[in-house]
C-alpha cells in the first residue's frame, strides 16, 4: 500500500488543477476521508495527513469505531439516515449530508431537541433522476428549504447529490449533475436570501470534475485507501424509538460491502 501522504498530495495536485481552471480557491474545497469498513487505525493514519473530516455511511458502524478512536476529526454522516436512526446518529455525528425528506428534517429537530443538539445538515437532491439513488426531486427541494428554516436546532448548510458512475471516458458526463446542483444552490440562495456554502459533491471517480463545476466537500474513499476490506460487525447498537418509523434495529452482526 502506497503512503498516505504521497497518495493525498498527488489528489491535491489534481484538486488545484481543478480550482485554478475555474477560476477557484484551492483553500475553498476539503477532503472528507470515507472510511466505510476500514478500521480505527485508518482514522488515525488520516488524521495524521491533515485530514480533518471522518465520513461515514452506517451509524452502526460508527457506533463501535468512533470510541476506538482519538477525539480530533468532524463524524459526518454521508450515507442514507433512516428515522430510527436519529437518536444515536446525533450522538455520533455533527453533520448529516443526507437528508433526503421532510418528515427526516422533522424528526432531526425533534430529537435535536430533546437532546440539545444542533447539528448542520444538508439536503441530499436526485439531480439524476436515477431510481437507483436516494434524495428529494429538484422541485422538492424548495419546500424542503423551508421547513429546514423553520428549525431552531438544524442549520442548513448546502446541499449533497451523486452523479451516475461513468467510465472514466465518460467523466464529462457527470458535468450537467454537478453544475444542476450548483444552479439550484445559487437559485435557492437568492429565493431566500441566505447563504448555503457547502456542495459535497464528488467521488472517487468524478471529483475533479466536481470541483470545477462547484464542490466544497469531496467524499473520498477509494481514492485515499484502495478498494474497501469487508468488515463482519457483531455489536448491539441502539437503534432507538424503532416503533415510530416501523424500522427494526438492535443487533447488527452481517458483512458490510
């Protein structure tokens, strides 16, 4: 496995190439090291290299990393966050890129309520259109905005989107997801009047493209640590208030992949 550092610096190459043909700021885009299935030894070697923001797709699987881990990096959930979830996912994250729905948002500021947390969020759009992807229609977006608004403990932030998976020949067509997300941004900006500085946008595959057409957050994993181990989680995890949403939790003792 190639050094950490060597493989960071080759990305940042390619991150202010990016910046310096769309007239950007290299200081304007951060990393986030996704460490899906990696273990707490991964979090370190990050933290180390000036990595600064942890992405994770499961609570669960941030629910036993996190502890063995040293205090230092910003959690951020990335991946999609069932209602269920919201209890213990608070106690893990500080940011949730992923908020795909109202009845999300509600149930994020009720549980942010009831345990004094204020956690930013962004709202997740299908800028595809893809079945295959989670995340609210364009024209959703607007009344999703508002209610996120209306909220004393969330602080809505930006938004987050993925673009289709591509060969690399056919990078450039992720360019219209990406730029869509950025108009929708600047369009919701103006309508009211506030300002929404993150677009985590952009993967291993299309992140270069990403920051051109935009991106602050790039969530990076492939990239930084090659092709992710499976991991065999067995930890009891409190799911929290199930009944509510009629999802199950508890146990989670499979294969992440």
């Amino acid at each position: 496995m190639r050094d950490l550092g060597e493989i960071l610096s080759e990305i940042n190459a390619k991150i202010k190439a990016s910046c310096d043909k769309s007239l950007r700021k290299f200081e304007d885009v951060e990393i986030i090291a996704v460490t899906k299935t990696h273990g707490p030894e991964v979090v370190e070697e990050a933290w180390s290299n000036g990595l600064r923001i942890i992405g994770e797709n499961k609570v669960q699987e941030a629910a036993w990393k996190k502890p063995m881990c040293a205090s230092g990096p910003d959690w951020h959930l990335i991946g999609h966050l069932q209602r269920n979830k919201v209890r213990p996912a608070l106690d893990l994250f500080s940011f949730f890129h992923s908020v795909d729905s109202i009845e999300l948002i509600d149930r994020i500021q009720k549980i942010a309520d009831e345990v004094g947390a204020r956690p930013g969020i962004l709202l997740e759009v299908n800028m595809s259109g893809e079945r295959s992807k989670s995340g609210l229609r364009p024209q959703d977006v607007q009344n999703a905005v508002e209610r996120a608004l209306e909220s004393s403990n969330i602080t809505l932030e930006g938004f987050m989107t993925m673009a289709p998976f591509v060969p690399e020949n056919k990078i450039e067509e992720t360019r219209p997801v990406f730029a869509g997300l950025r108009e929708l941004r600047d369009k919701m900006e103006s309508q009211f009047g506030i300002s929404l500085p993150r677009l985590s946008m952009g993967m291993t595959n299309d992140y270069t493209i990403a920051v051109e057409e935009g991106a602050t957050w790039l969530r990076l994993g492939t990239a930084l640590f090659g092709e992710r181990p499976k991991v065999k989680l067995s930890r009891a995890v409190d799911a929290g208030d199930a009944g509510e949403s009629g999802e199950g939790g508890g146990m989670y003792d499979r294969v992440l992949d």
